[in-house]
C-alpha cells in the first residue's frame, strides 16, 4: 500500500489535489518500504519517523480530525484544515524552508 507525504522545501509544495497551487509541485511517494528518492538521509529518517509516528497514532486522530488535512510532527497536530491548499499556504508562510509531514487523516484500508 502506498501513501503520499506532503513536503514543504522552500517555495516547492506538493500537491495532487483537483486545484494545484501557484507553487511549484513534486511528489513523493511513501511505500511499506519506506523508500523515499529525491531525498537525502536525513530528509528520509526524518520522513519516515513522522510517517511511523503518524500511523502509530491514526486510531486516535481520527476521532479528532477525521477527513482533515494536517501538519504532523513529533505526535503533535502543528495546524490542520479541511482544505488543503489553505493549510499549505499557511504553513509555507510560517515554516518557509523545512521539510514537513502533511497527510490526510483517514482511515488506512488493509489489504485483503
């Protein structure tokens, strides 16, 4: 199964949402075995612990932020929104060039 992180470097934002943004787009893609190209080690450690931490704790923000987008780091939600280009214009203006985690909460689907 694979997920999609959002990361924030500089002016270059993810997205593959119906609207991009006016910001410039990548996509990485996160699969089990937690390969990310394009970044370098400690981008990837750093990724992926937030990845971890993220699935680590899905049962309980889903009861909080189901179906929101949100701003993920160290078992804390920093900021979320049901809109997610109002969340990535927000967090590009406060955090400028770091590298984040911003995913949607919903459920994982097992696979059969």
């Amino acid at each position: 199964m694979k997920a999609t992180a959002e990361l924030i470097r500089s002016s270059t934002i993810e997205s593959d949402q119906e609207n991009p943004s006016s910001f410039m787009s990548t996509s990485i893609e996160l699969d089990t075995n937690q390969n990310y190209l394009g970044l370098d080690a400690e981008a990837r450690t750093y990724i992926s612990r937030q990845a971890n931490l993220f699935e680590s704790m899905l049962p309980e923000l889903l009861k909080t932020y189901s179906g929101q987008w949100v701003l993920f780091e160290e078992c804390q939600i920093i900021d979320s929104d049901w809109n997610y280009q109002d969340l990535l214009t927000r967090v590009r203006e406060t955090l400028g060039d770091k590298i984040v985690l911003i995913k949607k909460v919903e459920p994982t689907i097992s696979p059969a």
